[in-house]
C-alpha cells in the first residue's frame, strides 16, 4: 500500500518547528502502512531506527550540514554515516572532526556503507549528476539550492525521485528562518514587496549568477507568499568583479497584480537581509539575519467608524510584533529533512517548489540578457 504524500497541508501546521513533524505524523502513517507490501525500498525507515546520513560536497556551506547532522547525532536523531567530497583531503579532515567516514565519490561510499539519506551541496553544476545516482541507488536526498542549472534538470530530478520513490527536498534555507515562518502567519493579501539581499564580494558561488545565488532564495518566498502565476519580469544586471551577474535589481509583477521588487547584489559594501511587504491596512518588515518582524496595521473599526482629524492619523497605527521562535534556520531544515524521510511524508520543499523558483531566476536572467543587448553593452553573463 503506497501512503499519499501529495498534499502536505495534511500533515503541516504553518509555524510549526519541522522537529515536530515527524512525531506528530508518525503514528498516523504507521496504521497505514500495510505489512503486506513494503512502501519502499528502505521499508526501515519508516521505523524508530536512526536515519544514517551522508553530506555530499563539503565546501563552503556543506560543511555546515555535516556540523548539524553531527549535532542531531550527538541528540541520537541521525547517524552521521559518511562525507563525501573529491577533495580526499578535506572529506577526511572533516570525517575525522565529526568521527565517521570519508570517501571520494558517492560510489565508493555506497560499497562500503548503508545510507539512507543525504545533503547534495556540491556546486550547482553537478547536482543533478549526484543526486540522481543517489536516489537510483535508494537513498533520499536534500538538494541545496538552486535545484539545477536548468529546468530540463530539475525536470530530471522530479523524474528521478518519482521512479524510485525517493523523498526529495530542496534547501532553500530561508523558508526555515524563524522570522520567515512568523511572517507567514500573517500574511493575508500581499500586493506589494520590497527586497534587499546585499552581501559583501566573496570567492564562494561564483559558478551561478547572483540571481541564483542570493535572489533565489527570496524568489522562493515571495512566490509562497504571493501565491499567484507570474505576469511579467523586467530586470536589469550587470558582472561586475566576476563573470556572471553580480548586481541586478527586477520589478515582477503577478497575474494577482501584486507587484515585487528584488535587489541582490554580491559586491556591496555592507550586508542586508530584509523583506518588506504590504497588504490591506497593514506594512509587514521582515529582517532575515536578526529574525525579527514588525507589523504596522491600521485600527480597522477606527477608520470605518469616523472621520479621523489628520493630526490624529499617527494614532492608528498600532505597531505589533509576532512571536518568534529563534533557531537556526539549518537545522530546522535538516529536522524538516529528516521527518520526512522518517515519515515518508511530503518535505517542507517540494522539487516542484525548487523548480518554480528557478523558472521564475532563469526568467530573470534572460530579461536581464535583453536588457544588455538593448542597451549595446557587449556583455554577457551566460
């Protein structure tokens, strides 16, 4: 008996930490589950055992996964079961730190040992390639953000786990900050974004643009919250210090008429993290690194009821602030992760999500491509 894992609203509370998914879900999904026929591959992990787990490109930001797996560990969630990385060097350097084992590809580590799901944070350029031979040989993967170069390989992806049963997540880590999570609670009818996504010029990431880099990430939760068809992009970018796009600013408008606008830059001075959005009677900031949140909302009854002397307009304004709870944001992501492939429910992100915030980049990336070509600049980032 196959369980449905196609609507996760069944199973998820908006603003609920993902630690707690799996607890609350389980002992549903346990009465359905026949004994009869084995639900997948890894029937196992669908009991109390520990998820053995494996990061997959320890560089910049794996290297990270393998520190809060080795947290979960210490916890008894996982087993940190492998890195993997073609650096023999730093796999092993960071195998020894977190005390398991190093291998230079996903092949030798599925000779030598069992795992049952892993982090894929190699370069952009190489996703698809790892994670499909991870779920072909029956392990679940977390796929970092952008989930492919292209939309023929996020296509593959969604292919792939769909052949082998496989839970397949994407990392968009912003889903997951705290801040993002109490935002949400709120939103009713957005009709107007403002964001800025500005860091400071640095080696990591320079085989994707900037727009696929640091953009997607608010790509993907302006389109969450927006929750409407995409109308039109104008954009304009430009390399700067690299060879691809490294500054771009876009203008999205939605079918809904909301409109959003996106500013990233990886050659600033200082860096910011921040969302703004508006919606009827009231102004929502969203501040990504200090996870907090501010609601401006306008006394309703007060409006309606009488006429309001200008010098009293200020009065209306009733500043709130959300409750929010302050975690890191990784490893509400990895524990997201982890219940999934626990429960064999739905993950927080689906492929599907990851491919609609790439559609929406790689839109982006050709405006500002006509953008350039317009303007006779001689300049390409592709």
């Amino acid at each position: 008996m196959r369980v449905d894992i196609s609507d996760v609203n069944k199973f998820f509370v908006p603003g609920e930490h993902f630690c707690d998914i799996g607890r609350r879900t389980h002992a549903r999904l346990q009465s359905q589950v026949s004994s009869s026929a084995p639900f997948c591959e890894n029937q196992s992990i669908v009991s109390e055992q520990k998820i053995r787990v494996a990061v997959v490109g320890v560089g910049a930001f794996g290297r990270n996964h393998a520190r809060v797996y080795h947290e979960l560990q210490q916890e008894g969630l996982v087993d940190l079961a492998a890195i993997v990385d073609a650096d023999e060097s730093r796999a092993q350097s960071l195998a020894a730190q977190f005390n398991t084992q190093a291998f230079p590809s996903v092949e030798a580590m599925a000779s030598a040992t069992q795992v049952d799901a892993a982090s894929v944070a190699v370069p952009t350029t190489h996703h698809v390639d790892v994670a499909v031979e991870l779920m072909q040989r029956g392990i679940d993967v977390l796929i970092e953000k952008p989930i492919a170069p292209t939309l023929e390989g996020a296509d593959t992806l969604i292919r792939t786990a769909q052949q082998h049963g496989r839970i397949a997540m994407v990392g968009h880590l912003e889903r997951f900050n705290p801040a993002v999570q109490a935002a949400l609670r709120v939103v009713t009818r957005p009709m107007f974004f403002e964001v800025h996504r500005l860091s400071i010029f640095g080696p990591r990431a320079l085989d994707v643009d900037v727009v696929l880099d640091l953009m997607i990430h608010d790509l993907d939760i302006v389109l969450t919250m927006a929750k409407s068809p995409v109308k039109e992009v104008r954009a304009v970018g430009l390399p700067i210090l690299s060879g691809k796009v490294d500054i771009g600013n876009v203008r999205v408008e939605f079918e809904s008429g909301c409109v959003a606008n996106f500013t990233a830059s990886r050659v600033s001075t200082e860096r910011v993290r921040k969302l703004r959005f508006f919606q009827p009677r009231e102004y929502v900031s969203v501040d990504y690194s200090r996870q907090d949140v501010l609601v401006l909302a306008v006394d309703s009854d007060l409006v309606g009821s009488q006429a309001v002397a200008p010098e009293n307009l200020a009065g209306l304004i009733q500043p709130k602030k959300p409750p929010v709870q302050q975690q890191e944001p990784l490893r509400a992501e990895l524990s997201g992760f982890i219940g999934a492939v626990r429960t064999r429910n739905s993950p927080p992100v689906t492929l599907q999500d990851g491919r609609r915030a790439l559609d929406l980049a790689l839109q982006i990336l050709s405006a500002m491509e006509q953008h350039r070509q317009s303007l006779h600049l001689g300049v390409s980032a592709k």
